[in-house]
C-alpha cells in the first residue's frame, strides 16, 4: 500500500505540474494540458476511434515479439552452444542489430506491401536480436562446473542442454525478451505512421495533419499506460511462473 501510495502521489504531482506549465506557459493548442487530453481521450473512445487504435498497434507488438522471441532464443542457444557457430554468425549478428528498422520499412513494404505482414516482419527483426543475444549470453555464462557435474553423473547432451543449459540461461533470456518489448513498441510508432489505417501511430501523425495536438498526446500517453501495463504483466507472469530460475522482479 505504501508504494502504490507514492506512485499516486507521483503522478498527481506530474500531473499537477503539466496543467500548471500548459496554462501559464504555452497555447493549448501547442502544448494542450491533461485536462484537455482527457476530454479528447473521451470523445475517441465514445466514438470507438481509440480502442480499435489500441487494438491494431497491441495485435502487431504481440505477433511480432512472439515471433522475434521465438526466433531469438532458438537461434541464441545454437550460436550460444558453439563456438564455430559464434564465430561466423558473430559479424552479422552485429552488423545487422546496429541497423534501425526504421531503415528497413522502405524494402519491407517494397518486398511485403504496406499490409500487416511487413509491420510484423519489423517488430519481429527488432525483437530477434534483443532475445537472441541475451539467450547467447545466458548460455555462454553457464558455469563449466556445473556441465562437468553433469557429465560425471552420466547426463546425455539433451538432459544437460533441458535441465542444466536451459535453466540457467532463462533469466538472461527473460531480461532480453522484457527489452524487446519495449523495442517492439518504438518500431510499431513508425511503421504505422508510413502506411496504416488504424493503430496508435497513425493516430498521431493524422491527428498531426489537423494540428490535433491533444489527440497526438493521447496517442503518446496511451503507448506509454500500454507499455507499462505489458511490463508488469511480464514481470508478474514471469515471477509467479518461473521465479525459482530467475531474479525478475
């Protein structure tokens, strides 16, 4: 209670605090205050306008970070594995994760189109790399020991990668999957902004054509209650499912 207490406390102050700076500072035109992002909150929802926003943009973060994490953590524990496979993979892997996905959304809709499978394809590039090095790192840092224990007691490869490698390497890879999520929704923004109908990043550049600037906020404030919502849904899940393997908290 006393620390949902001081995270109310906190928003009411930055709350209080943006009211303040909007009206004696700034147009509400320019830089509207929650008051007036409230309202315009309202009239999108009674009009439906928002929930189908919020659904569009949460259906493509879902799929492309389950798939990215898919990808990630199955091609992480081959390349984690072996040192062979580290080394050759080991340049592309850094050369392609320093690319933004913003960069590919010109030959992604070129190759996709501009329908739901290229926004897809980049929430899923953004998420495999997150995932996929952490699960490198969660396998690399699975101490000799405790393999050799494994091995004196006579475990086969498999038994040593599901009870021992695997266990291990969890909380690594959990760590990178939470990242991810929060790549997959700065890339969903952009990739919605260039060629969509719906989702939260259209929302904000159409409102930019009319000069709505309260629904843009609503938009921007509404990613973040998203973001923040899946976070500590993760957490929570991650915790009370698997938190005998890891320290998310």
């Amino acid at each position: 209670m006393k620390r949902l207490g001081i995270y109310a406390t906190s928003v009411a102050i930055v709350l209080v605090g943006w009211q303040l700076v909007s009206a004696l500072f700034f147009s509400p035109a320019l830089f509207p205050g929650p008051t007036a992002v409230g309202r315009r909150a309202v009239i999108l929802l009674q009009e439906g306008t928002l929930q189908r926003d919020v659904l569009a943009s949460l259906g493509r973060v879902l799929a492309g970070f389950a798939l990215g994490s898919v990808v990630g953590v199955l091609v992480g524990f081959v390349i984690g594995s072996s040192a062979t496979f580290r080394a050759f993979f080991d340049p592309y892997v850094h050369f392609l994760r320093f690319i933004t996905p913003i960069a590919w959304i010109s030959p992604v809709m070129i190759w996709f189109g501009i329908g739901e499978t290229s926004k897809v394809i980049l929430i899923m590039y953004t998420t495999t790399f997150a995932v996929m090095l952490s699960t490198v790192a969660g396998v690399t840092m699975v101490p000799r020991n405790r393999l050799r224990a494994a091995q004196a007691c006579g475990a086969m490869r498999w038994q040593i990668f599901l009870f021992v490698v695997a266990p291990t390497a969890l909380n690594q890879i959990l760590v990178g999957m939470r990242l991810a999520m929060g790549y997959s929704f700065m890339t969903v923004v952009p990739a919605e902004m260039l060629a969509a109908e719906s989702g939260l990043g259209y929302l904000i550049i159409h409102s930019r054509l009319w000069l709505a600037t309260d629904a843009i906020f609503v938009g921007i404030l509404t990613l973040g209650v998203i973001g923040l919502a899946m976070d500590t849904i993760f957490r929570w899940v991650m915790h009370g499912l698997l938190g005998r393997y890891t320290s998310t908290a």
